[in-house]
C-alpha cells in the first residue's frame, strides 16, 4: 500500500492512486470516456494544486 505525505495537500491523491490501480489492473475493462472525463473535469484542479506547491 502506498502512503499519502501529510505534507502534500492533493485534494484527490487516494482517487489518482485508485485511478493507476485499475488503469494497471483492469486496464481492459476501462472505457474510454470514463477517463477523458476525468482528465477535462480533474487535471485542472489537480495542475492548480501542484502549481501552489511549487510556489511555497
């Protein structure tokens, strides 16, 4: 199992790890719309986020 820094303040870190498990595990069960919607609704947030880390 893979551990979340407390330190870094990623609002959907557990969904981007449960994200790469079935991309990794279940990849041919995945469909294709299911991640586009997640790229144009979460990466936005997710680009927003790494980009204040950067600041700090």
């Amino acid at each position: 199992m893979v551990e979340i820094d407390p330190q870094i303040n990623i609002s959907s870190a557990k969904n981007i790890i449960g994200l790469r498990n079935v991309i990794s595990h279940a990849y041919d069960s995945i469909e294709p719309e299911m991640i586009w919607g997640i790229i144009q609704s979460n990466i936005p947030l997710l680009s927003d986020e790494i980009k204040k880390m950067k600041e700090t």
